[in-house]
C-alpha cells in the first residue's frame, strides 16, 4: 500500500488481541531503499514481505531498521540479513535489549539525531522518544510529513507505557514537527490527523491521572490492581495486566512527584520449579524443536519438488509434435 511519494506499507493481519488489527512493516525509498520494523520471527510475515517485495517493488532492501526492541518489531531482523542481504540498524539503546535477536555480522549503529540520507531518496530523521520503552524511536520523513511511531503511537488504541514522564515529553516532541501530515504507526490504520490524536493521546492520560487521583482519594489505601478495575471495568480480560502496568506507570510517576506515598510490598519467595516440572519443560522443548525441524524439511522438500519434473505422476508423459511448419 502506497503511503506517500517515497513510502509503502505492507500491513500483515494480527489475531493477538495486544495488537489489534494488524502488524505493519514499512518500505521507505526507491533506490536504496529502508524497512522500518520487521515483524515477529514467524513465517507469515517474512512470506507477506517477500511477496510484496516480489510483487510491487523493484528495488532490494539495503537496511533494516526498528522502532524498538520488542519482539513483534524486532523478531525477523536476523533474516533482514540472511534472506533479503541488508544491514541491520540499532540503536546503542536497543543493542543490549535485542539478546539474541541480532544477527552475527552487519549491525550498524543508529544515532538519534543523527538524519539517515537514502540515496535517490529522502531524508530520515531518527528521533529518540522513549516511553513505550527505553529504546523507543521515531523516524521522520518532513519532506513528505510521514511520521513513523512503532508503538509510541497507534493507529486505534492507546498504548501501553513503561514510562510516563518520558512519554508525555516524547509525544509533546512529536506535537513540535514541523509539516505532520500522517502517522504510520506499528500495528493498526494510518493517522491522517496526527496532531488532534497527539493531543488526545496526552489529553487521555491526563484524564487517567486524574481517574487514578479520584479512585485513591475514594478508597483509601489500594492495589494498582484494584484501581486498574475499577477503572477499566469492560476491558477484554486478557488485557488486564497491560491495563495493570498502565496504572502502575502512572503511580510510579505520580511517587516520583511526591503526590502519593507508597508503602512496599513483600515479594513471595521464589521456590524452584519440582525436578518434574522441568523434566516436563526440556520434553515439550525437545518435541517443538522437532516438529519445526519436520516442517521446515515438509516446506524444503516441496520447494525443491519444484525444480523437476512430476515423475510419480507420469511413466511416460505425454509428448508433443508440431504439424505442418511452424510457420503457418
Ligand atoms: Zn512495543
């Protein structure tokens, strides 16, 4: 899908109710050309970029970048390098968070700031904004007003915060661009009015705030998961605990201003898990691991298939002759 003069977005459908709607990478430039996140590591969405690629474009990727370092942004870079030959992109943020996720050899460093010219291409600026996690960035085409977010901001929800100052100072940041036009965020629908959605996205935590203010001035002393129920009492159950860590962002910043006390709570001992459990655990392993072996070989004998003719369908196949000339 084409977004702008120099982008495209290939938005591969979600059924993981944390992002809803869908997962998109982006594609930035003609000549050398950008990706912007690249997905979980699961086939789908290497076959849905590789058959866009196949389909619409021209050019090869020559680098790959990301948002951030969580794992549906972040899952496929080691195959950005192995299957489509571009250099992977991190910040000195995210290297450390990427465990294992990093290819061995071409990772370059991102310098926030620092503007990434594609040749034949536009300017991307690389803004640090962190919140939605300590290595969170957003890339920004002004020539064209295109603003990536990752997930600092989505295309029909709120997100989920890990630190709400530096949320709040990042989306006043994002307010400041000159010439926003639409935002392209990691999972859902583009933004077309980029600046009402980022005052609302701030007006709403404010209005969380003062939820949260109103909730522990009614009850007294209180659990940020009571709160988080009170507050959120329709929200999918599967969303409670990401429902949880917002309140608790939002406590964790309001003890920071000195405007509520906290009083610690006591962790449970950790007991390690039975000697069965883990037993168990090293089994279901085993059997994954095998079973992915078999796929892969499945889906590698039926590419190669491709390459000769069907012989256990024919003992003779048939066989063609020209009448007459060839000229007729
Ligand atoms: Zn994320």
């Amino acid at each position: 899908m084409k977004v702008s003069a120099s982008v495209r977005a290939v938005q591969v459908p979600e059924d993981n109710p944390m992002n809803p709607e869908c997962t998109t990478i982006y594609i930035v430039g003609k000549e050398q050309v950008l990706t912007i996140d690249s997905g979980y590591a699961i086939d789908r969405y290497r076959w849905f970029l590789k058959g866009y690629l196949a389909a619409a474009e021209q050019a090869e990727i020559a680098m790959a970048a990301i948002t951030h370092h969580h794992y549906d942004h972040s899952g496929n870079l080691k195959w950005a390098v192995q299957e489509l030959d571009a250099d992977v992109l991190v910040s000195k943020d995210a290297v450390p968070l990427l465990k294992g996720r990093l290819p061995r050899n071409r990772v370059e460093r991102l310098e926030p700031g620092k503007p990434l010219k594609l040749e034949g291409g536009p300017t991307v600026h690389v803004l640090k904004t962190p919140g939605h996690s300590v290595d969170s960035l957003c890339y920004y085409i002004e020539e064209e007003g295109v603003l990536f977010t990752g997930d600092t901001m989505l295309g029909s929800t709120t997100t989920t915060v890990h630190n709400l100052g530096d949320y709040r100072r990042s989306l006043e940041q994002l307010l400041e661009l000159p010439n926003l036009k639409v935002i392209c965020p990691g999972h859902g629908p583009l933004v077309h009015d980029p600046r009402e959605r980022l005052q609302t996205y701030i007006e709403h935590r404010n209005m969380r705030e003062r939820q949260i203010l109103e909730v522990l001035q009614r009850k007294g002393l209180t659990t940020s998961w009571d709160i988080m129920l009170e507050l959120y009492p329709d929200i999918d159950t599967r969303l409670r605990r990401a429902a949880d860590n917002n309140v608790r962002s939002h406590l964790t910043e309001l003890a920071e201003q000195g405007r509520i006390k906290v009083h610690e709570g006591v962790p449970k001992k950790k007991r390690g898990p039975s000697q069965r459990a883990v037993e168990h655990a090293r089994e279901r392993e085993r059997v994954i691991k095998r079973a992915k072996r078999y796929e892969e070989q499945a889906r590698r004998a039926e590419v190669r298939a491709q390459e000769n003719p069907p012989a256990d369908e024919w003992k003779d196949p048939p066989r063609y002759e020209l009448q007459g000339s060839a000229r007729d």
